[in-house]
C-alpha cells in the first residue's frame, strides 16, 4: 500500500480538528487514509486520540475556597470547553480503522497517571471569571465555583461560565437562582446569555415570562416589581408571557433580524439594544481560541497568588498583561515545538528509573533551569499565568491535565523559580500578589508545544507547593483563526 505523506504541522492541525469535531468529508477521508498507510501515524493517532480522551473525562472544576480549604467534585455534562460530542463522533467514525478501543495508553505508564488524594465532592457546575466595580461588600471573587441555588451580586459587574459552555454577563444588582447547566431564575437585575449550539435549550425564566434558546445571544432585565424586559443579540428565541394561574400563553420565536418586523411587537420585547438597561455582552479572551481538560480560563487574574490562597484541583489560565511591548530582552526556558519532561533532579533519578523506551524517545528531558531561548526587547507581547495550588499538605501530590489553543503564536514559557520571579514586575499582574518563597517551579512536568506553535498541553504535578508557567504570546494578524472552537 501507497504511504501517504503529510508534513508534521498539516499532520497536527488535522489531528486537532478531528478531536474539535470539525473534520470535513475530505479530511477525515484523508486521515482515514493516513492511518492506513502508515503505522508509525497510525500510533501517534491513538496516543492523540488517548490523550484527549483523558482530557475530556476529567473533573472540570473545583471550589476555590478560603485558606487551607479545598474540594473536588466530578463534572455533571462530562464536557470540556470543547463540545464533546463532536469530539467523540468524530473519533468513532475512525476507530474501526484504528481499532483503538482495548488500547489504554494511560495503564502502560503508571508514572504519567500518579493517583490523586481523594476530597469531598461538591456539584460546581460553573465558575466565576471576571469581577468589575464595585465589589467590596460581595462574598465572590474570580475563580469562585457555582452551584446550584441562588447568586446574588449587590452591585458591579460580574461574568461567569457555566460547564455546558453558557457565559453569563451579570449587572448588579441582580438575584437568580441556578437550576443546573440548562435552567436558571432571574428574580431581578440584568443578565445577558451568550448560548453554543451545543447548548441550545438554555432557559431563563422570570416573575413573568420565559426565554428558552435557539442558539443566540440574549439579553433580559428584570425591575423590582418583576416586570422583565427582552432583546435578542444574536439568532433568535422562543419566549412566551406567563399568565395567571400559572399558565402560559403561545411562546412567539422572537429572532435578531425579524424583531423590528414584528406585526403585534410586545409590550416586553426591546427591538433597539441600549447598553446601558442590560447587562454587557459577555467578554472572552481575543487571543484563547480553546481551552479543554482541567483546565480553566479567566478573564481577570486573581488578586493573590501565593501559596494555600487560590486553591483549585485544576490549572488556572489568565490574563497578566495584554499587548505589552517588552522595554528588556526576556529569557524564556521553553520556546520551540516539541514534547518535554521538565525534571528537578530527584524526579530526574525516577523517571529514568521507571519510563520505558518508548516514552523517552517522545520527550525531551530537560532541566528547570534550562533557558531555550531570548525574546528581544521591543517585541509586543501578552504575558498569562498558568496557576497549580491543589494540595492541602507539603507532602502531598497532585496531577492536572489540560491544554490550551492561542489564536496567536506562543514566543515561550518561563517555568522556573528564578525566572518567574524576575520576570513579576515586568509581566505580571500590577494588582496580584504572587508568592515569592522557593518551590515555585515545575517538578515532574509534562509540557507540549504543538508544531504551529499555538497550542500548549500540559500535564502538571503538584509536589506539596505551587506549579506555576508564565505564556507569552504574540498575535499574528494575519494567521488568526476566527473560527470560535468554544462553540463548536
């Protein structure tokens, strides 16, 4: 048989968007044919497919808590950021090629899967990722876990992500209750819904109507007599007028184009958007195009970083300084594609001790102090912070997998104590506090540039402190995706 050929950056953006779901005809036909032709692709497949596979089962989100406190808690829609359903039908209409299914990667390289301390489990379905105003007086902070029950915010702004994908914009002062991923009460206040497809169906109810989506963006306020207020951003909704009794009249199907054509227009539809009398629509990150596995994005940094303040059993990723031209030349211990185990030494002396050939060869051993490489000064950057703290106890050990997809290319990574505390004033957050104690380092670590160099995988073990990683990135205008994965 005929080996097709396909260079290394082709071959990972097409591994990456069959795990995305997003493989048109032509390429998964062209996979299919890859992996048929070759054996040596054949398993880089089914270690990628395992991989993300692992990414996607695990637990999404943890409380973060006050000092010294931390718990875990098992996703109810079993999804990362990237739908998964797409993910798996993609991956099921190639494993009768690949026949992958009595293959476990993970059971052959115990030291890769350390177990994990068991913790109370808590139903987070949600997290919030950005806080603005006036939030003194507020018991919530960026990073906070959501469950069911009532949310309250007196005043300011805030944003949240729900599991299923749903963002939320919120403007204090606003009450709902949270029913779980697909259903929430706005008693009062302004809430703003941008709704994937993947969860169409999301419903809001209010002392007088309800609003289920159709795929959209909406925006619904709520004054103190319960009266509410519809407009549509994006798409379109079904939303009907309660009525006495607690029946409900015909739900009209209320659409962005079609609002200003409305015959009978209702006294609660808003055809013309005044931001001012909703909430905002919500923000996301320009530059992060996908984040997936235990791993979480926010929209602001949280205000202490150092050690047993901003606990989570799952890596945290946020802004530090956006857009940011460097005044200095930065070194950086990472910055060229490829796979590597980041070692200290007594970590060094096991992992020779226990990882077989085959695993070697798939990774670059380095050490933490290495530097890879110089960005130079006058180079306009984004500087973001990967944040580890999951231990109760110095002696314990815990492990995160996740990865992350930048719309713009990554110039490298600072993962070392030194370097990441040299590199605070300059890239840091003006407003954070950041741990300034030795151990603030990778220890047994596994870290993935891909080809392209805009997607990172990492695989984190905590030792008893924080594991933290420093990502600069620049945007390529001319090379930025504008395809919204999140969504897919």
């Amino acid at each position: 048989m005929k080996i097709e050929t396909i260079d290394q950056l082709q071959w990972e953006r097409l591994l990456n968007r069959a795990v995305d779901g997003i493989l048109t005809d032509e390429e998964a036909c062209r996979l299919s044919s890859i992996l048929k032709s070759s054996e040596d692709r054949m398993y880089e497949y089914i270690r990628f497919v395992d991989m993300h596979g692992s990414l996607h089962h695990e637990a999404l989100l943890a409380q973060a808590g006050d000092v010294g406190e931390l718990v875990n808690f098992e996703s109810e829609s079993g999804k990362g950021e990237i739908g998964n359903i797409g993910f798996w039908r993609t991956m099921a209409a190639v494993a009768t090629i690949a026949a992958v299914g009595a293959f476990t990667w993970s059971s052959k390289h115990a030291f890769f899967d350390t177990e994990n301390p068991s913790y109370e489990e808590t139903a987070y379905i949600g997290i919030v990722t950005s806080l603005q105003g006036d939030i003194s007086a507020s018991d919530h902070f960026v990073g906070k876990g959501l469950q069911r029950g009532p949310f309250k915010l007196d005043s300011g702004r805030a944003q949240a992500r729900l599991d299923n994908g749903v963002k939320l914009s919120i403007k204090g002062p606003a009450e709902f209750d949270i029913f779980g991923l697909d259903h929430i009460k706005l008693m009062t206040g302004k809430v703003t819904a941008n709704v994937p497809p993947r969860a169409i169906g999301f419903r809001i109810d209010t002392p007088d109507m309800e609003v289920i989506d159709l795929g959209t963006e909406f925006a619904l306020r709520v004054d103190p007599a319960g009266e509410s207020r519809l407009h549509v951003l994006e798409g379109e909704v079904e939303a009907r007028k309660k009525m006495g009794g607690g029946l409900e009249n015909v739900p009209m199907i209320i659409a962005k184009d079609s609002m200003h054509d409305l015959v009978d227009s209702p006294s609660w539809l808003d055809c013309n958007y005044d931001p001012e009398t909703f909430a905002p629509s919500p923000l996301r990150d320009r530059l992060i195009q996908a984040t997936d596995g235990k791993l979480r994005s926010l929209q602001d940094p949280p205000k202490d970083l150092r050690y047993g303040r901003f606990k989570h059993d799952y890596l945290m990723l946020f802004p530090e300084k956006r857009d940011f031209v460097l005044p200095r030349a930065v070194e950086v211990n990472l910055s060229e594609p490829g796979s590597y185990r980041v070692l200290g030494p007594v970590a060094k002396e096991r992992y020779l001790k226990v990882a077989d050939e085959k695993q070697r060869a798939r990774e670059n051993i380095v050490d933490i102090g290495l530097i890879q490489s110089v960005i130079p000064a006058g180079t306009r950057v984004s500087s973001y912070l990967v944040h580890f703290d999951a231990t109760n106890k110095q002696a314990d050990s815990f492990r995160a997998k996740g990865r992350v997809r930048f719309n713009g290319r990554v110039l490298g990574l600072i993962l070392h104590q030194q370097s990441l505390s040299a590199s605070d004033d300059l890239l840091g957050g003006s407003d954070t506090i950041y741990e300034i104690k030795a151990g603030r380092h990778m220890e047994n670590d596994f870290i993935r540039i891909s080809s392209d160099q805009q997607q990172i995988v990492m695989n984190f073990e905590i030792q008893g402190f924080i594991d933290q990683a420093r990502i600069l990135v620049t945007e390529d205008l001319e090379e930025t995706l504008v395809a919204d994965i999140l969504d897919r």
